[in-house]
C-alpha cells in the first residue's frame, strides 16, 4: 500500500504536466480533482472529452496504487466512458474511483465523474488495468 | 457534407489549442494525426492514454462532420478504448476511423490507432455521438 | 411509470422463453434474477457469460420501465460488462440496476451481478438505451 | 492451432447447448453463425440481444482458440457492445470476428454482427479474453 504522499509525490515526479490533484485514497477507492481552466475547456462553455477520461485513468491508478504501492509499469488495459450531462465551465472535474476488483494481475474499477459541488453525474467510466506480475 | 478544409478550419477556431490534425477525411472515414512532444510523454518513454483517447475522439468527430457537415453540437455520448501496445515516443498518433452507423440522430464509429508509420495497432476504439434532431 | 406486476405482465408476455423474475423495481433502481439450471451452465461448473448478459440487459430494461411506464420500443444501444470473477454453478444470477440518467431520449444505467447470497460482485455491466421520442 | 473440426468436435462437446456453427477459422479470423427460431425472437419480429451477445462471444473464443489450440480456460474479461440495427426474424446472425491483439496473456478482438446474407452490420462487439499463463 502507499500513502496519498507518496502516492502525490510519485505522480508529480512522474507526470509533472498533470492538472490533476488526490483528494483522497484508500479503503478501494480514490477521490482526484482536475483544474479547470482556458485550455480544458470547448465552445460552448463545456469542459472537453479528454480532460473527463484523462480523470478518470488518474482516479483509477491512483486507487489501485493505493492498494497495492507504487508499481509504476500498472497500466490501462481498457476504458469505456458515457458522457451523461454538460459539466460546468467553472468547476473542477472530481473522479470519485470505487475498485470492483483487485486480482493479481488485473484491476477493474468505476468512477464517477462530477463537477464539483453539483450532485449529478456529468460522466461514469469503468476501467480495467494491467499489474505487472512481479511485485 | 463539409470539405477537409471547412472542418479543419472549424476545428482550429473552435479547439485553437488541439494538436491534431486531419490527413483525409469523406466517405464514412477520417484519418488524423496527433502530434507527440514532451507533453503527450509519460515515463517510460510512451504516449499518454488521454493523446490517444484525444486522437479518437477527434477522428470520429471530424468522420461524422465530413457526412454531416459542421454541426458543433454533436457530442460524444460513449467512448470505450482497448490499449493493446506501447505506442512509439517519436512518432504521431494516427487514427483511422470508419463510421459504422450514421443514422439521423446517432452515429457510431470505430477508431483504429497507430504510431505513423508502423504496421501494427496501439489502441482501439468505437464510440457513439448524438446528433442534434434539426440539421 | 409502471408498477412492479405490470412489468412482471409485460415481460411474460412479450418474453414467454425468459429465465428472469423481477425482485424489486422503482425509485431508478431494479433488481432481478436469473434462474440456473443445466442450460445456464458451462463446462467447468460456473455460468454462461450470455447468462450474466441476458441478466444485466433485463435489469436495465425494467429499471427504465419503472420510470417511464411500458414502452415496448425502448431498445438497448449499447452494453459494455468486465466479468471479474466464476458464479456459482448453483445459485440464481442476481442484477441490481441503478440508472444514471433517465433522459428524454437516453437512459444509462450500471448493473451490478452477483451470484445469489454472495457478497462478491462477479460481472459489472454499463448500458444505455434508446426511449423513443414520442411517449 | 487447432482446425475447424477440433474446434467444432470441443464446442459440440463440451456446450452442447449452443445454436451456434462454425463457417470458417483462421488466420486471427473467425466467422460464426447462430440459429435463429421462435426462442431467438423478440416481439416486433426481432433478434434478440442475449443472441448476438452469445454470437460475439463464440466468434472471439473461436477465433483464439484457432490461433492457441484448445485452451478451455480462456475466459471472457470484458465485452462491449453496440446495437445499430434491427436484425432480420428470419436470418441467422452471422459473427466475423478478426483479432487485434494475441498477447501472451490477453487477446482483443472485434466482431462484426450482420442478419445472414445482408450487408450492414447489425451490430458491433469489441471483447478481451484471459488466455491462462501455462500452455
């Protein structure tokens, strides 16, 4: 298991680009928040596909790092999205990741994706990764 | 129908800080390229998910308005991705998409990507857009 | 909306060869489960997957009618599961369906399957379907 | 690799349940089709989709026991599926599956779903198997 420090240090040492933040992690799950500004966002004042999935994939990796340390070469294996209301142009996304399985050498998780302070869903995300065998 | 051209000028006005382009695009295909810098690297000298999520979502966007023509606010509804190699560190992501289905109020459409050049698929992808009832 | 018994009508009639009985339905929820028997096994003692399917596809589609009363054009668009662990050969398959959104054109729901008395989840599946316009 | 006819003689044996044939395996390819009769339909003179599920799935497993042998244990991980059109009451749903990745561990594959003898697809699968590590 690793700490949400550790955890936050690895990927701000890792992925020095991210706009991502851990709110939280443990217990299966993890909380992470993206920062929203001029470059996530698309006309219409709607915030862009690809900052809600690049959310997603963090709150995934996050949580699985959680459980099981840091193994850098876990990867995604697969990712499959709905994009359900308009997120708000003004507020952070926040990936809420749940774990519905830790194997060996396979995770699966879903996340929740929010703008945050509002209660519906913009997005849902379930993913599944790859944890190398030796660890 | 819109021509490469009036898309490509679409997406630059309205997505000025994208870094895709569009090689080809008509008759229920588009074929784009994302550029790979220091930005669209993660550690281990690979290209990060969210670039190749990116690369889709804009080629089967660009597939569907070569059919329609620019109607802005067709929007992903589904998304689902199979990462299957480690993409190249110095080469563009290209995705070859081909829509499945264009019906009058949804499209689907499978998304086949590569680092430029070489023979075998990094990632896969099918997604689904809704398309607004007027057009 | 449609109550319990009427959807429990509706569906004997219209799906005379089915092997589901709805548990519970209402409030954007539903519960249902799928009888096991010799047709539902595969070699190695566990359940079929188009068992799990047929399960999680029902338990959708119950959890729309809940909502929207019965609308026998409402057809399933797409559906995605990860199959995390083996079911019981010996007990029914259990779907609890909570729906994400309930649009006017669009429902998304995720299934969770259980093998039935048991605590670990054994599929997960994501569906949406398409309600028809007029209703 | 197994032929044709092990592959044939393995699912007749061991799920001999199932109304599905094999027309052609080979090459990271497979085609299958499914019987289709009164417990196949659904009201409205339609396919139903546990059929087409089951269909996919039987087209990927042949496809990669065609390329490892006879493997009994490959399982299902995940499985994605979207419906685009109303298949044909009358027609066998046909699967021509191609495989995109046949790892070590993990094959990826795709299926496309036509009503027999009609050119457009009915509907489309993505699929990932579990090959277990010994073989």
């Amino acid at each position: 298991m690793a700490s949400q420090q550790e955890i936050a240090d690895f990927i701000a040492r890792e992925f020095p680009q991210t706009r991502v933040k851990i709110l939280e992690v443990g217990g299966m799950h993890a909380t992470v928040a993206h920062e929203v500004g001029v470059d996530e966002l698309r006309p219409g004042g709607t915030v862009s596909g690809p900052v809600m999935m690049a959310t997603a994939d963090v709150a995934l990796y996050v949580a699985i790092l959680g459980e099981i340390g840091i193994v850098p070469l876990t990867v995604t294996t697969s990712l499959s999205f709905n994009f359900m209301r308009k997120p708000s142009a003004d507020r952070r996304i926040v990936g809420v990741c749940k774990l519905l399985k830790l194997g060996r050498t396979l995770a699966v998780g879903e996340v929740s994706l929010y703008s945050e302070g509002q209660p519906e869903m913009v997005a849902h995300a379930v993913g599944t990764y790859a944890i190398p065998p030796k660890r």
